[in-house]
C-alpha cells in the first residue's frame, strides 16, 4: 500500500514562498508608484510631451536719432507639409501648383518636387515665405477641395535691415551691423557683440508632441517666462553713413582699389558718426554671400590690420616732442638717404632726393623718412633706448591693443616690443614712418582724436543707448598734456597749409582741416616680394568749425589702390586718400544737428579717474 505523497509542511513552505513572492511585488509596486512616481511621471511625459525655447523678440537697432530703423526683427512663415498622408497623385499636383505660387525654377524647383513627392511623414519645403506668398498659399489650401492640400505654416523669426546702402547690393552699415543667422545667432558687428542683450532670455514651454515630435498647438504651458531683448540706439548717423558709403563706392571705383574705409567720430566723446567698407554686402541676403564671398563679412575697419606708412609720423613726433628731443622749429638735415647698423642698411627718402636743413614740422609736413629716423634714432642713448621710447608711445596711444570698441572680431594689431625682441637701427628707422607695425583704422582713429581732444585717450563706441539708457564715454586717461595736443593740431594744419599739392585738394572753404597722409608699400607673403604697383593709402585728419577746435576726426584707408602717375616719390591715383578725406570730411561737418556747440573758450577734457 502506497503512502500519501501531501504534506502539512510542504503546503506550508509553498504558501511562504507565495506570500513572500506576493509581499516583494507588493513592495515594489509600492517602490515604483511612490518612491520614484515623480520620475516615472517625468518619463511618461517625456513620451508625450516636448521642451520647447521660444526666443524673445530681438530687439531693434536705430540710428542716433531713433527714427531710422536699421535691424529689426518680423515673422515669416517656413511652409512644411505631410506628403506621405497625401496620394502620390496629389502629391504631384499640389507641388506643380506650388511652383506657380512660389516662381521657383531649377535646382530650387527641383528640390521642392523632390521633397513634395517623397514618401516622409515631414518635409520643409520653403523658408521666409514674403507675406504675400504666405497669404496665397492660405488660399489655395481652404475650401473642400484646396489646390494645395497637406501644407502647413510655422511662424519664424527674422532679422530683416531696411535700410538700403550707399553702394547697389548692400544694406547700410552692414560691416558696422552684422547679421542674426538662422538660429538667431548675432554674427559680427553690434549683432555679436550685443547678442545677449539684443536677444534677450527665450520663454521655456511644455507642451504635448505629435508623433513628428512637433508641439501640438494650444497644449503649450509656461515654464519660464523669459524676458524681451532690448532695443539699441547707435551713434551712427544714418544720412551720413549713407553719403560716406557712396564716396567710398565712388573711390573704389576710380582708383581699382581692393577696399575701401572710412571712419568719422567725435574725438571728445568717441561716439563714431559713420563707418562703412566697400566692398560691403547685402545683409538680408547673407546666406548668399557666405556660399560665394565670406571674407566679405570680414570688418576692414577693426577686424584685418596693415602698415599705416607715414601717418606714423605724428605718433613719432609724440614721442620726440614730450621728451623734449626736438620742437617743431628744430632744424634738421634731409639727406635723402640715411646709413644705419655699420652700413648694412639705410632708408631712404620717397623721392630719393635731400632737401637739406628744415624745420622738423616741414619735415612732417613733406613726409621726410630721414628725418623721421633720425628724430626716433636720438630718442634715447642707445638703439634699444630709442627703440624701447617709440614702442612706449604706442602702447600709451594704443597701439597693440584693442580699442575696447564695441563691435565684434578686434584685432589687436602687431607690434614687436624691443625688451623681448631684438631692434637693430633699421627697425627703429622704419618704425618711425609706420613700417614694422601693423593696426587697424580704429586704432588710428583713437590715437589721432587724443592729438587733437586735449590729450585724452578716448573708447570709440558705436551705442549710444541701450533699452532706453545712455551709455558713457569711457576715458582711459591722459596721454599727454593739452599743450602738446595743440602744438600736435598745429603741425596737422601746417601739413595742409604748407604743401601745395595737399592743400589744393583738401581744404573745406569756410573750415580749417589738418591731417597726415600715408603711402605704404604691401608685402606679398606667398611670392616674397613687395607687390607690383599696389600700395595702401591713409589719411588721418580733422575739421573744424574754429581755428584749433577740432570738431571730428576722419581716418580714411584705400587698400591695394592702384596708381595711374608712376615715378619716384610720386605715386598718385584719381582719388587721394586727402581728397577722400575732404569729401567725408565735407560730408560730416555740413550734416545738420551732428556735431554738437562745444563750450567756448580753452578746451578742457577731464582726466580718467584714478
């Protein structure tokens, strides 16, 4: 007889087992909906919903009189559509009704019955629809049976620059502006520099997502609420900056040059009045230029560097007149050709020929390289004295460094510092008619409005108010004394007054200008030679109102102009940088309500603060 094979124990230890089973998913359950709920709510909305960043409205930028909109920012309408829910039948029809709508041919039609007969859930088919299309495309996609069938319209934003330039195919101040990229992104000039400000804190949104993980419209809720950007208000006067970027289109032209530049700004408080490049570029149509020419975003004003040539002399005749090396009555010897280091170099003068004895301000004024060498030579002992005094008052001036003004992309410029590297005779020579150092216009600008404001380093800016609050001049401090600052005036208007050929072609009737010219040879890297028949031409100089009031200051460059009269010491084209000069000066001086009543009597600028 067979035993019974149940037992009371075995049940048993089979039930615990059961209840301990049953007890751990209890517990973890429990684990799952109240420990880590909030995560596991996290997850199964992630499923569903999507983060969204709605940026601010960027805000706008006017010119000085806050009337004359330059960037501002609209909505467009990017057109999508659904083709795979569309019959490929359908799909052929609304894409050849589309190219009707839109005006497309070529490769752009191409694409878009490409991607209009494809067999995605999602296509983009056109970007920044203009208005007009935006509402004829609506109405042929109403009605029981629309013409255009299985579209649908996103709102964006876009940067869009009004204001047409001095130049065809530009938009004003462009080099200045800069643009706003696709993704709402600042790319050089104000739009980089502010971009923070401008763009302001986007609004951060939940809302539930479609299975193209696009937000479903009217599920949104607020997260963060985000703030708006701030408009900008420039110095920049926009009737001038447009007759300034016509002088330089016309300058480009006569003289075949590479580019040209211009800078206006008022020397007492470095608000920049006008500031433009040619060649320059159309802003709203930036995408274009970045596929063929982006070297043309590049700003030849603080963004690429150059040997200045003989403007260099009034930075040299700085360092000479504040150690008392010479006056402006000083006489000194042109020899025409000047040996230095044990005769193993020399330098020369233009025109190869010695005018003898003169006064160091007529030296200045016919732009002697010998006697520039000789005045920076006996700045101190030794050659690495002298050499250690020139590159002393470059710093001062700010040179090497940039301005701080605020637009995107300064350069500091190349200068080479004698107490870490080696100066020999002819690198002190040719440094003191602007060979060996490399700047931008800007810097130039700068260091001659501190000639001419009383001895003042000013900032340069080119915002004059941010959300409605002024901004203020920066003051780096005093350079040099205001007596040195009007002795320097004085050698700038004998610059004019003494030399026919420059005073013939740049004096203003009615005003007193002065100034220094520069002719620079440009070395070519790549052949290691100076180039053929191309030079770089500068004019650094100011207008007045008043006989030794200096109202603004004007730094013109004309890069890789060509000379149509060829000899020695003579190398002219059909528009000089000092008659560029006298037509931006001109320009400036006789725009109504720019240059503001400066107080009479001695012109006083305060020192920076300690």
């Amino acid at each position: 007889m067979l035993g019974r094979t149940d037992s009371r124990r075995r049940s048993l230890i089979v039930l615990l087992a059961f209840v301990v089973a049953a007890s751990s998913l209890v517990v973890r359950l429990g684990y799952w909906q109240v420990a880590r709920s909030k995560e596991l709510a996290t997850l199964a909305a992630q499923q569903t919903s999507l983060r969204v960043e709605e940026p601010s409205k960027r805000g706008a930028i006017y010119d000085r009189t806050g009337t004359v909109v330059l960037a501002s920012t609209v909505e467009r309408d990017l057109l999508s559509a659904t083709p795979k829910r569309l019959t490929p039948e359908r799909r052929r029809e609304v894409a050849a009704n589309l190219l009707t709508v839109l005006g497309l041919q070529g490769t752009a039609a191409v694409n878009l019955v490409d991607r209009m007969t494809s067999e995605r859930e999602y296509v983009v088919l056109q970007r920044e629809l203009t208005p007009e299309q935006s509402a004829r495309i609506r109405a042929l996609s109403s009605g029981d049976d629309p013409a255009l069938a299985g579209l649908a319209f996103e709102p964006q934003a876009k940067r869009v620059y009004p204001q047409p330039g001095g130049a065809p195919g530009s938009t004003l101040a462009a080099h200045l502006l800069g643009f706003v990229n696709r993704e709402g992104e600042g790319q050089y000039g104000v739009e980089q520099y502010y971009q923070s400000t401008l763009a302001g804190v986007p609004r951060v949104l939940l809302a539930e997502r479609d299975i193209n993980r696009r937000p479903i419209p009217d599920t949104a809720s607020i997260l963060e609420p985000g703030t708006p950007g701030q408009d900008l208000t420039l110095t920049l006067d926009a009737s001038l900056q447009a007759a300034v970027e016509q002088e330089l289109l016309a300058a480009w032209i006569a003289d075949r040059a590479k580019r040209v530049s211009a800078v206006v700004l008022d020397p007492y408080t470095g608000e920049v009045y006008a500031y433009a490049s040619y060649p320059s570029y159309d802003a709203n149509d930036y995408s274009a230029i970045a596929s063929k020419d982006p070297g043309r975003f590049v700003d030849p004003v603080v963004s690429t560097v150059y040997e200045p040539g003989s403007v260099f002399k009034m930075v040299t005749a700085v360092a000479a007149l504040q150690r008392d090396r010479v006056t402006t009555k000083t006489r000194i010897k042109d020899t025409g050709k000047l040996v230095v280091d044990d005769g193993r170099a020399h330098v020369d003068d233009a025109d190869h020929q010695a005018r003898g004895w003169m006064t160091f301000e007529d030296a200045v004024a016919y732009s002697r390289n010998v006697v520039a060498a000789k005045v920076a030579l006996s700045l101190g002992k030794t050659t690495k004295a002298s050499a250690q005094d020139l590159f002393d008052t470059w710093t001062t001036m700010g040179f090497g460094q940039p301005t701080g003004i605020d637009l995107a992309g300064e350069a500091t410029g190349i200068v080479r510092d004698p107490s870490t590297t080696h100066w020999a005779q002819i690198d002190v020579a040719n440094a003191a008619f602007g060979q060996g150092i490399a700047v931008t216009p800007v810097q130039l600008a700068q260091a001659y409005a501190a000639m001419l404001n009383g001895g003042v380093l000013i900032q340069p800016r080119v915002v004059a108010s941010v959300g409605g609050r002024d901004t203020e001049p920066i003051v780096k401090g005093r350079v040099m004394t205001a007596e040195l600052s009007k002795t320097l005036t004085g050698m700038m208007r004998h610059v004019i007054d003494e030399v026919d050929f420059y005073h013939d072609r740049t004096v203003i009737p009615g005003f007193e200008v002065g100034g220094k010219t520069g002719t620079a040879q440009i070395w070519d890297a790549k052949k290691g030679r100076w180039k053929h028949n191309l030079f770089n031409y500068s004019f650094v100089g100011y207008v007045a109102r008043e006989a030794g009031r200096p109202d603004l200051v004007v730094a013109v460059r004309i890069e890789e102009g060509t000379p149509t009269t060829v000899r020695v010491g003579h190398l002219e084209m059909p528009v000089m940088s000092f008659e560029l000069f006298r037509r931006v000066a001109h320009d400036a001086i006789n725009t109504p309500d720019l240059v503001p009543e400066r107080p009479r009597g001695p012109v006083i600028v305060a020192d920076a603060a300690p």
